[in-house]
C-alpha cells in the first residue's frame, strides 16, 4: 500500500547536517541509532561525511536507487529537492520543511506545485510541515522525535508534530509499544484517509490513534474510517470545529447542529471512539491495547474500601454500564474464601487490610463468573496494603477473557503497585472514574462492531413531484421554502400532511376552513417570516366562521404593525392536527459530511435543554432508532408512570424518510419538521409545520 514510505530498503536526508541540534543532523542520527538496516545516504553539497557515513552533493550522484527520500532544506530549495528526489527514482518522498500554507499564499502555491510534482510521477509524499515517521518493526525513524520508541501495537497519526513528540515520551511512561508514528503535517498529499486505509490492514497495528485539526475529505474519512474500525480500535483526539455552525442558520436544525456536531456525528456512523483529551486519548488506547473487548456492559466492581467502591459503581450506572453481580454459587465459594465482614455483592470489598490473596479470590471468582462482562479493581493504600505484591498477583490471573482495569488511588504509596500493572499489561489509571470512562468506550466499540448489517430502506415516493418544486425555486433564486411548498415536497415523499389551502381573503379563508373542517388552523404564509408565531402570524383552534374572520383581520393588522415591508402571499388555512406528542425532526448539510439528520421534542427540550441528536444520513432503520435513544428525554417518549408512549416507530420512519430525501436531492440545504405530531402507537404522525432552504443554483 505504502511500502516505500512505511518500509522502504534505502533512505536518503536532503539536507542532513554535520551540526548537531539541527533537524538535519536529528533525522539523520535517528536513522543511525535506531537500527535502521538499510543504505543511508546523506545528501549535502557542502559535507563530505556526515556522522561517519559519505555524503553527496546531491542525490543523483550517489548513483544507485533510494526508495525514501526525506527532504529537510530550506522552503526555497524544497521544490529543486523534490524533483531530484524524483529524478533519482524514489518511490516516497517526506518534506519535513516548513513554511508553506501555513505561512500565506505564497508558501500555499509552493505546496501544491511540489504535490503536483509527486502526483505527476505517482509518488507519494508526506508533509510538508511535519515530523517525519517512525516504523519500529523496521527500525526506521525518520523523524527528528527523541529516541525511538518500544514496539507494540498502537499506531499513532498526528496532524501536529509537537502532538507526536508529547505521545511517544507520554507512551514510554505508560510501557506501551507503538507500531507506527506519522506526522502529517499540512497534508498536501498523503492524508489521514490514506493511513486509515493502510493501517487498518496493517498486521503489527491493534489500535490506531489519531490528532486531528481538521479533515480532509468528509465522506472519504467516514469509508476509511469505518473500514478501519471494523477491523480493529480507531480512538481520534478532534480539535477545531467544522465552520457550518459559524453560518446564520434559518432553522432549528441548523442552530443546534453547532460547530462541533458534524464530526460527531461521523465518528459515531464510522465507529471512531472520540477522545475530548490528551488524557482521554490514552486512556481509552491504553485500555484497547492491553485489553480485550468486553462481551456485554455487566461490570463487577472489587475494592479495598467502601467509599471508592461506591463512587465506581455511581460511575459505572452514570455511564450507562451495569453493575452486577457474581453468580450465587461462585459468591458462596468466594464468601468461603474472605473474612466474615467482606461482602460478596457488588462492588466486592475485600476490606482495608487486604492481602494480594484476597484480591486473587476476588478475581478468579469474577473471571469464572459468565454473568461479568467487565472487571474493575480499587486499591486505596492502607497501613497494610502491599501494592506492589497485590497488582503482580492480579496480573497473574488474568486470562484474556474478559477485560480488566485498574485504580490504584493514592500516590507515592501505590506507584509501585502502578508500575508492576503497567509492566503487566493491566490498564491502570490514577482515578476510578477514568477507569470506567475507559471501559464505557471499549463496550460501545465492541457495540458498534455488533451492529446488524448497514441497510437503508427505499420508501416509494414521488420524486419527480419534489424535483419540480425545488427546481422551478432555485431558477427563480425564491430560495427558502415556506409551509406551502415545503409540505408539497413531504407530501410527496409519504409524510402525512394537514388538509389545506391558500387563501387571499377572509371569504376564502372561510370557506376553506369549512371544507377541510373545524375546528381550523390559520397561518401566514410570507418569504420574509420565518418565525410567523413571534409576529401573530398564528392561530389555532378556530371553531366556527365567526372565529376564522376575527382571526384572518386580526392577523392582517398584526403583521402590517410588525412588518410593514413583508411581502404577502396569503394565509394557509388547515385542518387542526388531533393533540399528539410534538417533537422536531430536521436536517442541516454540512459541507463536510453531508446531511445531518436531527431529532429532539420540542418546546423547553429543544429550545433550553438543546436535547437533539444528530447523525449522518443515509440512516437505516436502526439508527433511527438510536437517534430517539440516545436523547435524555427518551423516557418520555417511551412512557413513564402509567403514561402511555408515543409511536416510536413513526419517528423512526419520519427520520428515514428525511434521510431519502436529502440524500435523493442535495439542493436541499436546511429542512425542519417543527412540530412532527406523534400519537400513541398505531396512529398516523402528521407534519404541522415544515420549512425548508435550498442553496443557490451557482454553488
């Protein structure tokens, strides 16, 4: 895939330096004392040896093949060294120089001539701006990090160079092995996308990690990244934010999405488990790597304390985990084993003055138990407690079946303890909470890999209905849709809509409110309203003719009051919508990503509690229903305390019908259903409210 970059036979240093603490003379010496095997060609016009190996005026005069060229010169010698590179025949190029894009117009043309370059020749570069790379299965570190790291099993992508350095000193703290280290810079040509591609069948790498500024390519990172995930762990540290939230939004949908929403949003369709810290970055790898998945959520907890056994256990129901207990006849056998003041419920506390033993029964009892899915082992460190003895008993008995995580509180008192488990391979972090935070991504990993096979359902609808409407808009440059228009597009994609009709007079409206009958809804329908309530451009639950005329001049004399200049198309008169459950189902395009598809209940939900989920459309069925799940204010959907539930199942089907939608017509740019009426099962969820914006023709 990337051979010639990940394990070339032969590297050359554009630019390697007799004076140490230049990055020239660093990447150099790295090459050198981390074992690389192959040839190693300094190129420099103004040394005749560097670090004891000859160096070359320029890479052609070496005269035999090099397969990486790592280039480190000056900005405006970059483009002569990339074309020698070429030249010479190498198969990868890394530009560790800076000052291109990131520097202003200038530098950014340079950037792309010199990819254009690679691109030209079907070579591939890394940078420029970067730290170089690091293969520990090859002993190859061309890079100017410190010293080269242990082999294991983590691959680490990093858009920031100074990122990469803070991971490798922090990943020999912790004893965890890296397989790979690429720093990639601004990106010009090899990006995120392409490392996914190539580490997720990458043999030495169980998990990759990853720091990212931005992304390259929406919808390439969200195939990439979910080819990746099913294979093994992809843990992202994100920073920055997509700039669609930044725009002046005209629906909910687009509000509420905000700035950070998108990338959730493909993290969660991809399978991607997001760190928000550097801390939680290697919390959760450190977890992946040493530990296997866990085959459910029931967690049993064993402490050495009461306190701390409580807060795991407030932790583990807090993150949606279970805490469990042991099987009765494996707690009969372990009670056996324990003073008569331990307890054998959940968490287990083996009492203050425990020895490695007890935590060993403790733990062979949790392992042989198939009714725990997860373990996590508390020490606070007692007069009595020998930390050090304990954690190298527990590691002994672990099996590989079943994950195990580790809080030894405290400090000097149990580092130690901490480092037997590190050596170990046990997980082990300095607060219980972290522990579980740890575990709760490892168990909605193993989740998502579970999940049944991706298939979105293809409703009959009348597309060419919906096509005609958006189209005969976008020409006329009439680009947002009101209630009228926006329904007609619905309508024709299976919602169910009001009976209703434009009327231009209190006559008509009259008589339109007889046909469809009372009582009737009323709105004023107008391409420069959106929020039509907040005018009095509103009124529901007319119930006689008298009624509608009061309410159509009263209408009128309000919006000629509060918006004199507003044009005027009528007043849209309804059937009123039987009472129902009223939640907002929506959609807002990121540039990125593509249609995000919305949910939330409405009123104080969605305007204070901004309680919405977002996810990437297309949507199957089962996301959809993940959506309504994963809202804090589910339990009232679902029905609480004698109260009946609403009709999930239509929501469910709303939201895919939204997803067909947008995905058949990417004109549309923003849509709300505000409020979607939802009964109680079996009956029919009605649009009461819709409005939709189109992007321009030109864009």
């Amino acid at each position: 895939m990337l051979d010639s970059l990940l394990s070339p036979k032969s590297v050359a240093v554009i630019g390697a330096s007799r004076t140490p603490g230049k990055v020239g003379h660093d990447i150099l010496a790295n090459l050198i004392s981390g074992g690389f095997a192959g040839p190693i060609v300094p190129v420099n016009p103004s040394a005749d040896e560097v670090l004891g190996l000859q160096c070359y005026p320029t890479l052609q005069q070496y005269g035999k093949e090099v397969e990486l060229s790592v280039i480190v010169v000056p900005r405006n010698h970059v483009e002569s060294a990339v074309r020698d590179s070429l030249d010479a025949g190498c198969g990868a190029i890394i530009v560790i120089s800076a000052g291109f894009k990131e520097t202003g117009e200038e530098g950014a043309a340079l950037e792309k001539k010199i990819a254009s370059l690679c691109k030209s020749r079907n070579v591939r570069m890394l940078g420029p701006n970067c730290l170089g790379l690091i293969n520990t299965e090859t002993k190859l570190n061309a890079s100017f990090a410190g010293l080269m790291p242990g082999s294991g099993g983590v691959a680490v992508i990093s858009q920031s160079g100074a990122l990469c350095t803070a991971i490798l000193d922090q990943a020999g703290a912790r004893r965890m092995g890296l397989s790979k280290v690429i720093s990639i810079g601004n990106k010009a040509d090899l990006s995120e996308v392409d490392l996914l591609r190539t580490l997720a069948h990458d043999e030495q790498t169980k998990v990759i990690a990853g720091y990212l500024e931005d992304i390259s390519s929406g919808d390439n990172f969200v195939k990439a990244a979910e080819e990746a995930s099913s294979f093994k762990p992809v843990v992202i540290l994100k920073s920055g934010t997509t700039v669609a939230g930044l725009r002046a939004a005209a629906s909910h949908t687009g509000v509420l999405a905000g700035v950070d929403t998108a990338y959730g949003a493909a993290f969660k369709r991809s399978g991607v488990i997001r760190a928000d810290t550097f801390q939680e970055l290697f919390d959760f790898v450190t977890a992946f790597s040493m530990q296997p998945l866990p085959k459910g959520k029931r967690v049993l907890i064993i402490t050495n304390a009461g306190g701390p056994g409580t807060m795991v256990a407030d932790a583990v129901e807090k993150a949606g985990l279970e805490v469990t207990s042991l099987n009765r006849a494996i707690a009969a056998t372990l009670r056996e084993k324990l003073p008569s003041a331990a307890s054998t419920g959940n968490p287990i506390d083996v009492l203050g003055d425990a020895d490695p033993e007890r935590y060993v029964a403790a733990i062979e009892a949790a392992l042989n138990d198939d009714e725990v899915d997860a373990i996590i082992v508390i020490l606070t460190p007692q007069a009595m407690t020998r930390p050090a003895e304990t954690a190298r008993a527990i590691a002994s008995k672990l099996n590989r079946q079943k994950p195990v995580l580790a809080s030894f509180m405290g400090g000097k008192g149990v580092m130690p303890g901490r480092a037997e488990l590190g050596e170990a391979g046990l997980p082990e972090y300095d607060s219980p909470e972290r522990a579980v935070e740890a575990l709760k991504a490892m168990y909605e990993y193993a989740s998502w890999k579970q999940r049944p096979p991706r298939v979105v359902t293809r409703f009959p609808v009348n597309r060419r209905r919906a096509e005609r409407i958006i189209t005969r808009h976008q020409r006329t440059g009439r680009l947002h849709l009101g209630e009228v228009k926006a329904k007609s597009i619905l309508d024709a994609y299976g919602f169910r809509i009001p009976e209703g009709k434009l009327a231009s007079s209190a006559d008509e409206a009259i008589e339109i409110a007889k046909r469809v009958g009372f009582p009737a809804a009323m709105k004023i329908v107008s391409p420069d309203i959106v929020h039509k309530t907040d005018l009095g451009g509103v009124q529901l639950n007319l119930a006689s003719a008298g009624k509608v005329r009061d309410a159509y001049d009263l209408m009128m004399l309000r919006i000629r009051e509060k918006a004199p200049d507003a044009r005027i198309e009528g007043v849209y008169v309804e059937k009123m919508v039987d009472t129902g459950l009223e939640v907002i189902i929506g959609m807002s395009r990121d540039p990125q990503f593509g249609p995000m598809l919305m949910f939330g209940l409405g009123g104080i939900f969605v305007e204070v509690m901004k309680d919405v989920t977002f996810h990437l459309a297309p949507i199957t069925s089962e996301e959809a229903v993940q959506m309504l799940l994963a809202t804090r204010s589910y339990e009232i959907l679902k029905g609480k305390r004698g109260q009946k539930g609403v009709d999930l199942e239509a929501i469910a089907n709303g939201l895919q019908r939204i997803s067909q939608l947008t995905t058949d017509f990417p004109e549309i740019q923003e849509l709300d259903i505000n409020p979607f009426i939802v009964g109680e099962i079996g009956g029919a969820a009605v649009v009461a409210d819709a409005r939709m914006t189109l992007r321009p023709l030109s864009a």
